[in-house]
C-alpha cells in the first residue's frame, strides 16, 4: 500500500515537470491496468536496464543457470557422451542408501559446518567487539593481525608443518623433548586429530569479510544512543551490549551470518592441503570432495550434481533458517 | 545528571560503564586470541629466514639464529628450473587478475547504479536473486558450469576464469549497499531536473561519491583473482597461475621446508599490502555492508 502512494506521488511530480509540453495526456496510475503501468515503467527507464543488463547476463549464465540445470540433471544419468535419461530419483536413493562414503561425507560436512559455521561467527563478533574501544591507530593494527590469516593464502599449510608427522614437527618435537609422549604422533594422519586439527586451521582463517562488517558496524552505532542508555540504567557492558548494541548491529550480523554459513560448507579446500585427498580412512573427507570425485574424476554427471544439489540445499536451507532466527533479535 | 558524571573519559572517546575487571579480561582474551592467529603467520616469515640446518634443528626453534635470504635463492632457482619460464606463470595471473577485476568493476558498478538509485520494474527481484547467490559456494554449480564452459569451447582459455569473475556479487552487494546510503537522493534529482542524462549522472555525480567502494570492490576481486590456483578449466601448463607454480613447489615436500615457507611468504605480502594500503576504505565501506529483512 505504501509502495503505491509513494509511486503514485512521483508520478505526479513527473507530470507537473512535464505540463508545459505535453498538456494533453495527464496520465496518472490510476487510470493504467497494472501491466499497462508496468509496460510503461519498463519504457520508462531504459537506461536503468542497459546499465544493469551486462551484469545479470553474465551473474544469470554462470550462476543461475548452473544450479537450475544442476537440479535438472540430478534427477537423469548424464555422463558427459551421451544424452541424459531422465531416472527420477534414482540418484538421491543411491546416494543415501548405497554409497557409505556419501554418508561419511555429509556426516563431515555438517561437522565442519556446526563447528567452523557458529564458533567463527562468534569469534568474528566477539573480536570485533572487544577492539571497538582501542584508538583508532591501534584497532587498525589488531584488525590486520587478525585479518591477515584470511587472505595469506597458502600460508596456512604451516601448520602443516606445526603438525608434521615426523619428530621435526614443531610439537611433536617438543612433546618429545618434554617426555610427554614416547613416539610422534601422525597428527594428519590419525582419524583421531586430523578432524578438529582442520577445523581449527580453518578457523584460524575464518576471520574474513564479516570481521571487518563487524568492526565497521561496531562504529557506526550511534554513540548517543550509549549515553542515553547508561542514564537510562544500562549497569555493564553486557547489558548495553544486548540491550543496545545487538539490536543496532542487526543487518551486519545478518550478512555476517550468510558469509559464516556459505563459508562453512565450502569447506574442503584446506583438507586437501594439510590431510591429503583423500585423507586416511576419508576421517575428513567432505561433500565438496564427493562432488569432485564424482563430477571431475568419474564423469558421473548426473550423480554429481545431485549431490550439488544437496549442498546447495544445505547451504541455502541453513541461511534461511538463521535469517530467520536473527530477525527475531531485538523484538 | 549523578551517573552522567561518573563516566569515565579515555583520551579518544566517552566510555561508559566499564568495570577494571571487565576490561582486563578483554585484554587478556584479546592477547591470547591476538597470540593464535599471529605466531603462526610470524613462523612462516621465520621459517622463510632459517638456513638449512636450523630447520632440521631438534627440539625444532621458533625464533631464527642466524637468518639468511638462502630459502628465497632457493626459491628463484626451482622457479628457473620449471617446465615453462615463470614468468609465464606470473603473466597469467596478472592478466587474469587485472582483466577480471576491470570487468567486474565496470559491470558491478553500473548494475549497482541502477540497483540502487532508479526505480524500475524487477529490481527487487534481481537483488533478491543477488544476495541469494551469497548463500551458497561455487561448487555448488560447478558441475553445471563445467558443462557450459565446454559448450562455450572455452576450456583451456582464460576465458572460463575471467567472464565468470567479472559476474561476481559480493562486490556488487557491497557497492549497491554503499551507494544506497552514501549518494544522496536530491542530489541525483536535482541532476536529472537540470536536464543530466542518467548515464551522464552515474557516471559524473555518483560514481565519485563512492570511491571506498570502488576499492573495496577492486581489493576483493583482485585477491580473489591472484589466488587462482589450479582450475578444472586450465590444463595447458602455459595457462597455468602463478599460485598454482606456487602451490607445486610447496607439495615438494619436507626437503623443500624452507623455499616452501619461502613461496609463502611471496604469495601472502600481495593480498596483505594491498589490504593494509586500503583499511580505512574498506572499512568504510564496510559500515554499510549490512543485511536488510
């Protein structure tokens, strides 16, 4: 209803510009069908489709596109030669019925996901949180620290090195020096340490665009608004962070929340560097890896993309539910 | 006005209600989580500076005795030793990096123009399309898109890593959101009533208003350009990048420590340059980042 007045009172205004000329036809919304006004708009404002077209042509070929044919090659057996034949949903009950790897892979996935998806949320906030009150040359500094791991690259394979098998390793090495352990431990390649050793490298990295929304939302929050709130009673920083802070940081922790949970479920790429690929016993073996066995190595297209298909699904589903989760805060 | 004067004034701003303890507490988990992230970046500069015999030093050191730039040399000979000369390598990546980077600022700039100051039929609906497609990773079409690249005939060109970066959204979002609350309203119509074309208004009026964000947007393409490592389009060793040579030197494995932590250290001093030149852009841009219902 708002929408239409505030249209409604722009055309006006087009028209009282435009009288000198054009007397005869003064046309308003209301003597228009909707799609005669809809019609006209799009004549209207050429210019604004020319500018928006180049990109969305090519935003729709490579990314829309692809998932929609995704899902429609999951349900056929495409191997890339010949043309695909439509098998319904022969590929999502094989995978969850005949292929144990699958099942190992997406019990990964959702552990990396749980673990890395929230714990580097938090700590994205918290950090950002906590260097809000330091001078603005020294938050410049710790922000770097802190943000740095996330764009290094390939520098997390020292912790490759940190880990390393051998007695060389920087805490095997002095885990047998301090006698705490008789033998090296394989720390990649042991299931027992290889799973959490990967999740703490891939939050040591984790801190990356949402930490910065984060610490630029922290200063945009309207310092009066703490002031009133301490004579309003707010007694610690606690409370003027739920009571005041929280609710003023809502759209940043929303878009930090969509790049935590994409983030999450991406994983895979830093597996493959520090336990191999595939790792032992597949202990860290994620969906990403199924999909590029299946998809890279097989040519099983049809099979690959359903899986794609459920990480899409996983992915997508997961930042609905907390989108809608965070827009309850402050209610 | 009783607890108004018991604020505590710090030399940069009012701080209210902080307790000692409180703020002790902070520093101490700050130091400590400050302590995880930088020693293993500091190890890997270390690392980087050891001579032989110190790598191979038990109980293995973190500091450096006796640094030398020995790993570096190391480095530069494996280089010259590679099938294809590296400056190949390099040539690709900057290519990549800078063409994709054009595109994509040119393009994301334009769409977030009209995305955010004109109001025309189905543009809700296109950033709604947008900000979904920051909801799930690139494998998720990678299959579909392996398939397109083919019929495309672009395996094996730069092509098939150019033209979809330049189609990229997370700097289009940031860039739209920027424009949103940065350029002002008026100041666009009272262009458009003085008779300044739309194009003529974007490209005089608004695009100078947004430089943080051009920035922002040339920063995060380009890192995420120059880390282009091996791709499932490439496979002539020619086309090849400069992060994939990289990536080839550092799986030579434990003998190869030192020229490893060596190519490290190269490939992370671009992205955090570049990051430390433009913090205070990005920053800013960053202030508008936020996520509406």
């Amino acid at each position: 209803m708002a929408k239409e007045v505030t249209v409604t009172a722009e055309e006006t205004a087009e028209v009282k510009v435009k009288t000198p000329k054009e007397k005869k036809q003064p046309v308003s919304r209301k003597d228009m069908t909707k799609w005669q006004w809809t019609l006209k708009e799009i004549k209207r404002n050429g210019t604004a489709y020319a500018l928006v077209a180049p990109f969305m042509i090519i935003f729709c070929l490579f990314t829309v596109i692809p998932v929609i044919v995704s899902i429609a090659l999951s349900f056929t057996n495409f191997n890339m030669l010949q043309w695909p034949d439509f098998v319904f949903m022969d590929n999502y009950i094989r995978l969850f019925l005949d292929d144990d790897l699958f099942i190992t892979a997406i019990q990964n996935t959702l552990i990396f996901a749980a673990a890395t998806g929230p714990i580097s949320y938090l700590l994205s906030f918290v950090v950002a949180w906590f260097i809000n009150e330091l001078s603005p040359k020294i938050r410049a500094i710790v922000t770097l620290i802190f943000y740095a791991p996330s764009i290094a690259g390939s520098a997390y394979t020292i912790w490759a090195y940190i880990f390393s098998g051998d007695s060389y390793g920087f805490v095997n090495g002095w885990l047998l020096k301090l006698n705490i352990i008789q033998d090296p431990i394989q720390w990649f390649r042991d299931t027992t340490y290889c799973m959490p050793l990967c999740i703490v490298v891939s939050l040591w990295m984790s801190l990356g665009t949402a930490f910065l929304s984060f610490i630029a939302g922290l200063q945009v929050v309207d310092r009066s608004l703490y002031e009133a709130g301490a004579v309003d009673g707010v007694k610690n920083r606690w409370q003027e962070l739920y009571y005041i802070t929280l609710p003023c940081m809502k759209q940043q922790l929303m878009f930090g929340a969509v790049l935590a949970i994409t983030g999450a479920f991406g994983f895979g790429g830093v597996v493959d560097a520090l336990a191999g690929n595939p790792s032992v016993d597949y202990c860290a073996w994620t969906i990403t890896h199924h999909l590029a066995d299946y998809g890279g190595a097989r040519f099983e297209v049809g099979y690959a993309a359903a899986i794609s298909v459920l990480l899409f699904l996983m992915s997508f589903g997961s930042n609905i539910l907390i989108k809608k989760l965070l827009s309850k805060l402050g209610q | 006005m009783a607890k108004v004067a018991k604020l505590r004034t710090r030399k940069h701003a009012v701080v209210l209600n902080r307790s000692r303890g409180g703020d002790t507490g902070i520093a101490v988990m700050l130091i400590l989580m400050g302590a995880f992230m930088f020693l293993p970046m500091l190890y890997v500069v270390l690392n980087s500076l050891k001579p032989l015999d110190e790598l191979w030093y038990y109980p293995p050191r973190f500091y450096v005795v006796n640094p030398t730039f020995q790993n570096f040399s190391d480095l530069f000979r494996l280089m010259n030793t590679s099938w294809v000369p590296f400056s190949r390598y390099l040539f690709n990546t900057l290519l990549i990096s800078v063409v994709g980077t054009l595109g994509n600022l040119i393009l994301s700039s334009m769409a977030a123009y009209a995305l955010s100051k004109i109001k025309f039929p189905g543009r809700d609906w296109m950033f709604q399309l947008i900000v979904m497609s920051l909801m799930f990773s690139a494998q998720a079409s990678a299959i579909a898109n392996f398939i397109l690249m083919s019929a495309l005939h672009w395996i094996d060109t730069y092509f098939a890593i150019i033209i979809p970066a330049w189609g990229s959204t997370l700097g289009l979002y940031l860039m739209k959101q920027f424009m949103e609350s940065s350029v002002s309203d008026a100041v666009l119509e009272s262009a458009r009533l003085d008779g300044s074309s739309e194009l003529n208004t974007f490209l005089k009026i608004a695009m100078p208003m947004v430089k943080p964000a051009w920035l922002t947007l040339i920063v995060y393409s380009f890192q995420g350009l120059w880390q282009t490592g091996s791709s499932i389009y490439i496979y002539s060793e020619e086309l090849k990048t400069f992060s994939y040579a990289i990536s080839q030197i550092l799986s030579g494995g434990i003998v190869r420590q030192g020229a490893a932590a060596a190519a490290s250290v190269v490939m992370m001093i671009v992205p955090i340059a570049v990051f430390v030149v433009s913090q205070s852009n990005i920053m800013e841009t960053m202030a508008t980042s936020g996520m509406k219902d």
